[in-house]
C-alpha cells in the first residue's frame, strides 16, 4: 500500500504555482513538463514529444555541462565579493562626501540667519568670503568636489544631485546613494535557452540584484518565464526576446547617452556570460562593449574545438579567431590562446584592455573568465604579448615562439623608476627546418602570449569551492582538482622569482608602480605542455613513468608540473634540445630500440642520432674499441641549450638519472584533476528544435 502511494504522489501533477521539487510534474497550458533540479534551480522540461517516429527534444538541456555552470557560478561569486566590497566602498565615499556638502551648507545657512544678507547659493557666499578675507587660504572643501570618483558606480554623481536641489528640482530615489543600501550587481545571460544559468544565479549569488535572460526564440523566452514563475523569481529575472547582438549594442548606445548627457542609471553589466552553441566569436565586440570597463567580468564559452584545437579548419580557425592553430599535442592550449587573442583584439579597438582571470579547456569547450578595463596605457602593451609559434607539426612536434613586438623597460631619466617602449622584435625565431628532426616548420598564430590564469582570482575561487555544499555543486571535487591543477602550472620566470624576492624600502612606491607594469607586460616564457607518450610514439620506444621523467628533468635543474588541458601532460622550462637529449637517454638506459627497424632518413632515425651513430662505427680496418663509438654518440646531446658542467675548464653533458622519488608529486590531497566520461557517447548535444 505504500508503494502504491509514492508511485501516486509522484504521478501525480500540480500546477505551476506549485513549490518546485526534483522530479515532479508540472501541467500549464495543457502541456505537461518534468521537473530537473540542478545547484538551487529547477527547469521545466516538457515530457518528450515524438513526430515522425522521432523524440523531438523542444528544450535544450545538457547535464554534461553542469560542472561549466557550477564553476562559473562559483567563479562568479569570487569575482563579486571583491566587486561589492569596492561598490560599497566607494558608495560610502560618495555619501560621506554629500553628507560633507549638506553639513557645510547647513552651516552657512545659520551663519546668513545671524544677520548677514543672504547669498544666491553657497558658491557666491564662498566667493564673498574669499574676497572679504584675501590672506586667508579657503578650506579644502572646493578642492574635495574638484576630483572626479575613481570608481564610477551606478549613481548619479553626488555633485549633480546637489546641483539639483540647489537649482529647485528634486533629486531622483535613490540617486544619492545609502551607507546601508546594498549597490547594484547586475548579470547578463546574453543566450539564455531554458534560463538554466540566469535561475542558478539568481538562486545562488546573493548579491546579484538583476539577471536579465535573453534569447532571440519566442520559445526560448517563454520556457525562462516559466521557470521564472516556478522557482518565484519574476521579480529577479528580466526576460529579453532580442538578438544577443542588439541586446548588448543597445546597451552601449543607452550608455554612450548617459555618458554624453549626465542622466539615467548605469546601463552595462558588472557580468556578461557568452554561452552559444559554438563559437562564441561574434559576440565578442558587443560584449566587451556592454561589460562595465572599470572592471567588468566577462565570461566566455566556445564549443568549437574542432576549430581552435585541431588542423583541420585552420581556414575557419582564422576567421573566426584572427589565428591558425597547430597541428600538435598541445593544440587546446593553442586553442585557450587563440580565443584570448581574438577578446584583446576586439576589445583592444575601443581602448579597453584585457586580463584573464581564469582560461580552461574543458572536455570538448573552453571555458574563459577575463576582466575588462578601459586603459588605453595598458592596450599599448597588446603588440608585446602575442606571438607566433613555428611549429614542426609534421616532424618530432617541438615549437619555437616569436613575439609580434618587443615591450622593453628602459630606465627614467632621473633613475628612479622605469618606463616601457613598445618597438619591433627581432625576427625570425628559427629557421624554415626544425633544428632536432630536419622536418619542415609550419607557422601557427598570432595568438595571446601572456599568462592564461590569476593566481590570486584562483584561489579565491578555491575558497568559494572549499565552501560549497557539494549537494548543490554536483561537481565539486572535480572543480576543485581542475582549479588546483592551474594554480600548479604556473612556472614564474627568472624576473617574476627576483621581483617576488624584492624587499620594500624607501622606494615602496616606485617598485609597487614598476611591478604593476611588469605585470601587464609580462609573458608566459614556458607555454606549451608535451605529452610523454607522443614523444616517446616518435622515437618508437615505450614511454618512461611520470614520476622517473619528471625525476630526470628535476636532477638537471629544470622545474616539472602537470597541464590542466589533458591528464598525462607536463609543462617544464627545459628546452627541447634537453628534452630529446633525456629521451635519448631513457632508450640507452632503460628502453632500447631495434635500431634495425628504425628507416634512414626517418624522424626517428634522426632524434636517434643514428646517422652520426652510423658514421662514426669504425672501419674493418680500425682498432678503435667499440665501447668508446658507442659512449661518444650517447654523450653528444644538442650544443644549443645544454648546460656543461664540470670543472678545471673540462665540460661534459650533465649525466641523466631516472629518479622516480624525486619526480613523485607531493599531493597533499587527492584531486580528480581530469574528467572521467560520465557516459558513453558524450558531449555536446544536439540543438534544440525551435518551433
């Protein structure tokens, strides 16, 4: 009898009015919806309808994306909290400063009182003074309104509501702002569908006061309605049936007119989330446009990868992207590096700078946090920090940078601090062969050659995760093992590790300015992981364990971490010559190959350094002892990037030693770092069928 009476209750249908709860059915307008529940929001998904002997899916939902949605509502929330905390304080200078003004007039009101005429407004009665009293220096108060806020806020400005009141009109609601009122923090879902996101973060980021959902589908918009409606957030969410592209343009325009006439609220949004179905390539000039500019966060998906992280489409790569991708194992981070291109150049036009805050291949998408900022001195930094890559995709798989331009610190002429030239860099990098295999170089670019990630945005997001309730972020643990993984990968340079070393003293200021510069400057001198298999398939020999490789490049000297981008891989400062020098070394140690089987001529055949192998065997004739050819040709590693070592002038190749306990990660914690397929056949789905 019980079980008669779940199986009732759960077939059992309520209306839209109803409290929303996991799986329940829902009945409006003669149709009938499931409920989904994902984080604190629960979408209606109308019960499959079949034509023609087909499902038609009528409301596009994919649960594979929930970890893209739980983190960037967690990345959200970090972003935000520091946001709000600038709001306020700012809101707090603006009405201490009004309050500072009305007190002020407020006094010279009851000094006018006590017998002196009165003057037409607390400027004549300030002049007057000056002039009654000329030795006396004025108070500071003029000097207090004469600066413009730093951080402009949604509010009109103090000084025009003052104006107002002292011209006789009435100053708007809410136009000077409150100590205790709560600024605003807006959110766009600029390609809503079911208004999945726009619901989670009205839900579960407190501080959002307005989430606005768009979508160009008549459909779509009343799917978010429903929902809305169901999870009793009408008064929250803004539904907008629009072009994305209208939608943000139109907000540039209502902004440029605020701009330009000093009346209305703020129309950009703090938050703009790019999520289409695709490339999200032409929505980046309207986005980084409507995104505020003094600091705004900018959230950005592509689902491409067949585009920016595979050689297949380097001609659609191109137009989408303004880059040609590689033909590599390092691809997706080529792919993170292209999009990030492809933001600064759009945004780079109107004056507005970029920093990435957080960039992640995920899956078979790219997920990007930046913030944007209006800062023409930091766009002239743009040249500097994207490069070309010369890669032998065609060969052994080793690259080589080049920086379109060259970003140079050159001192002050008092010597106190330093400034920047933007100039030409030197070109070419290397030549038209790869210097290790002989193959033919590819050219692969421009794309973005700075950092991918904000070590400080990162662990404030891992303190959001650290917090979660892993009952709302179904995917905690892996967000929290992608996040650490990042905050690994990073590898500073020898400048960034002598300026983290900098100890503070008289020159506080100056050093805090230059760094600052160095920072927007600053370039990732490592990028690029290699995958240990790949390498190893080149020379035809089996693959080395992590540990014992990373172990190896450790006991020269060389610093090893993972990439988040693909379970297996490493990111090292070590360069290449040094990399095929270790390798050949794991086939003399521990690995040998059938150097009988490897063709003349091949990749292999040359990495191996057989043909000098072959040259140097001694003839029928000699009486050379084998042993001595065969020390010679495994101690000749690359010339160009070895580092000898010895002493008394005599110098040798370092000796490489598979150390498995000095290459073992020390993991404090146990992180699932990379995606295990939830389900077969997974990825993305299938478009929603409009109607």
């Amino acid at each position: 009898m019980a079980d008669c009476a779940a199986d009732s209750t759960a077939n059992s249908i309520a209306d839209l009015s109803a409290p929303p709860a996991e799986g329940q059915r829902i009945k409006h307008n003669n149709v009938v919806y499931t409920t989904v529940k994902e984080g604190m929001a629960h979408i209606l998904i109308p019960e499959d309808s079949v034509k023609d002997g087909q499902t038609v899916q009528q409301v596009f939902y994919n649960p594979i994306q929930q970890f893209n949605r739980d983190l960037t509502v967690l990345a959200i929330k970090a972003y935000g909290r520091q946001r709000m905390e600038q709001k306020q304080a700012a809101n707090k200078l603006r009405a201490d400063k009004f309050a500072d003004k009305k007190r002020k007039r407020k006094e010279q009101a009851q000094a006018q009182a006590q017998g002196e005429r009165p003057a037409k407004s607390p400027k004549l009665a300030d002049a007057a003074a000056a002039e009654a009293q000329p030795d006396v220096e004025m108070p500071d108060a003029a000097q207090e309104q004469a600066p413009e806020d730093p951080t402009p806020t949604e509010e009109q400005p103090a000084d025009d509501a003052a104006a107002a009141q002292d011209n006789g009109a009435p100053a708007d609601k809410g136009e000077i702002p409150k100590k205790d009122s709560a600024p605003p923090f807006t959110i766009l879902d600029a390609l809503s569908a079911s208004g999945l996101r726009a619901l989670r973060y009205a839900h579960e980021i407190p501080f959002a006061t307005a989430v606005t959902a768009n979508d160009i589908l008549k459909t779509a918009a009343e799917a978010i309605e429903r929902n809305a409606a169901h999870n009793g957030l009408t008064s929250k969410i803004n539904i907008s049936v629009d072009d994305a592209l209208a939608h943000m343009y139109e907000v540039v325009v209502r902004e440029a007119r605020r701009a330009a006439f000093g009346k209305g609220k703020a129309a950009k949004y703090d938050v703009i989330d790019l999520d289409p179905y695709g490339t999200a390539a032409p929505f980046l000039d309207s986005a980084v446009q409507a995104v505020r500019d003094d600091g705004g966060l900018l959230c950005v998906t592509c689902t491409d990868s067949g585009v920016w992280a595979s050689n297949g489409y380097p001609e659609k790569c191109y137009s989408l992207y303004g880059g040609v991708p590689v033909k590599g194992w390092y691809s997706h981070e080529v792919g993170l590096r292209l999009i990030l291109h492809a933001i600064e150049t759009a945004a780079g036009k109107y004056g507005l700078a970029m920093e990435p805050l957080l960039s992640l291949s995920v899956d078979f998408y790219s997920r990007i946090f930046v913030r944007i900022r209006k800062s023409p001195s930091m766009v002239k930094f743009q040249g500097g920090k994207n490069m070309i890559v010369y890669s032998c995709g065609s060969g052994c798989g080793a690259w080589t940078t080049q920086l379109i331009m060259k970003n140079k610190p050159v001192p002050n002429k008092k010597g106190s601090g330093i400034f920047y030239k933007h100039g030409f860099e030197r070109a070419p990098t290397t030549g038209t062969s790869c210097e290790h295999c002989g193959s033919v170089m590819h050219l692969a670019g421009p794309m973005y050659a700075g950092r991918l990630h904000s070590l400080e945005f990162i662990k404030s997001v891992i303190a959001e995760v650290e917090e979660a309730d892993p009952k709302i972020y179904g995917t905690k643990g892996r967000i929290r093992g992608m996040l650490q993984t990042a905050l690994e990968e990073f590898l500073p340079s020898p400048e960034e590790m002598k300026a983290g070393e900098s100890e503070n003293g008289d020159g506080t200021k100056i050093l805090k300015k230059s760094l600052t510069e160095a920072q927007v400057a600053a370039i990732d001198p490592y990028p690029f992981y290699f995958s240990p298999p790949a390498v190893s398939g080149v020379l035809h020999c089996a693959s080395p364990p992590e540990d014992a490789l990373r172990g190896a490049l450790i006991g020269l000297g060389y610093r090893v971490t993972r990439s988040h981008c693909k379970a297996g891989s490493m990111k090292t400062d070590a360069p290449w010559s040094v990399i095929w020098h270790v390798f050949r070394e794991w086939v003399r140690q521990k690995a040998p190959v059938k150097e009988e089987n490897i063709k003349p001529g091949s990749v292999a055949y040359r990495l191996l350094r057989l043909d000098k192998k072959a040259a140097e065997q001694p003839k029928p004739d000699e009486t050379t002892p084998a042993d001595d050819g065969e020390q010679a040709s495994a101690a000749e590693g690359p010339q160009s990037d070895e580092k000898p070592v010895g002493s008394g002038g005599e110098s040798k190749t370092p000796e490489v030693v598979f150390d498995e306990r000095l290459g073992r990660y020390d993991d404090k914690g146990k992180y699932i770092r990379y995606q295990v397929n939830p389900r077969e056949n997974w990825g993305p789905m299938n478009r929603a069928k409009g109607k």
